[in-house]
C-alpha cells in the first residue's frame, strides 16, 4: 500500500506544458492537439488543388487559358 505525503511543487513549466497551454488556448478558431495533423493535411490539400487547377487545366486548354501562378506565360 502507497500513502502519498505531498506532492513536489513544478516551479518550471517544460516545453510540452507550454505548447499545451498554447494550444488549448481560447480563441475563434481553436487549435488543439489535432490541428497539428490537419495543418500539414489542409496544407498539402491546397497545393494539390493549385496544382490541379493551374498546370492540368493548361494541359487541356493547350495554353488558351493563362495560369494564375505562371502570369501570362501560357
């Protein structure tokens, strides 16, 4: 049997207590633990989406339509 006496007091706060308190901070948009997994995702997602419109989209048009990341070098 294990009688706990008291507990030591943490006088620092460590990097993961730091990131917690940061993350489950309120704000309008909360972030959480997860939204380091869906940061990355939605960022890679946007890239795909960019990708697809602009250079596929030119593929098929055979540059009639100018991409919005090259400017007017169709």
């Amino acid at each position: 049997m294990t009688i706990a006496l008291g507990r030591i007091p943490k006088e620092e706060n460590d990097l993961f207590d730091t990131m917690d308190d940061w993350l489950r901070r309120d704000r309008f948009v909360f972030v959480g633990w997860s939204g380091l997994l869906l940061f990355p995702c939605a960022y890679f997602a946007l890239g795909g989406w960019f990708t697809g419109t602009t250079f596929v989209t030119s593929w098929y048009t055979h540059g009639l339509a100018s991409s919005y990341l090259e400017g007017c070098n169709s």
